[in-house]
C-alpha cells in the first residue's frame, strides 16, 4: 500500500474520510482536514489530502473558492454537492461495515486463546 494513504488504513480510507469531514464541517480548508485527520492519530500525507481533494472535484464530490486570507496566500474553501453528500453517507455505511468486521474478527480471535491479537 502507497504510504500516502496511511500507514495501517485501507486505499479508500482517506476520500471517505475527508467527505465525512467536510459534511461534518460544512466548508473546510485542505490543511484544516489534514489537521482534523493527524489529531485523531491518523497517518495521512498532506499531498495525498490535496490530490484527493482535487480528484473529488473532478468527481464532482466538492466544490472549492478560493477565499483571501488575512495572512498569507489566499486558501481554497471545499464544500460538498448533492453528489458529495450521497458518497458522504455511503462512506459512512462502509466504515460502519469494516469497524463491525474488525470488532467481530478480534471478538474471534480473543475468544480462541482469551487474548487480544
């Protein structure tokens, strides 16, 4: 697996990550997703938050402005389509999926020998 993605997260971890993280938000910035994303221990690259950021917009997932800052270059603002919601929820049905695999998989194993893998 490309580190881009993560160390330990799935391929398509990341694009469903950012889509709940912007429907969470409303609008959200590229570093501000990069930073939700590191605050919760995930190992994310920020260059692979960009470029799926962009491939979303091409997906017609998000949409971004570019809104001026007080310091600094201006920023790109992200905000989700109908479409970018639709994938919002169905992200969030398939993460419900793998963390219930994982819990049931690790319930099987501890259960086998009485300890945690």
């Amino acid at each position: 697996m490309p580190a881009e993605h993560g160390e330990g997260l799935p391929r398509r971890f990341l694009p469903g990550f950012l889509l709940l993280s912007v429907e969470r938000h409303g609008t959200s910035y590229g570093y501000e997703l990069y930073e939700t994303a590191r605050s919760l221990g995930l190992s994310v690259d920020l260059a692979a938050v960009y470029r799926a950021l962009k491939t979303m917009q091409q997906q017609e997932l998000v949409t971004s402005q570019w809104v001026p800052s007080v310091s600094g270059p201006d920023r790109r603002l992200y905000a989700l389509t109908d479409a970018g919601r639709a994938s919002a929820a169905a992200a969030a049905e398939e993460l419900a999926q793998v963390r219930d695999g994982l819990i049931s998989a690790l319930e099987y194993f501890e259960a086998l020998d009485g300890s945690r893998p």
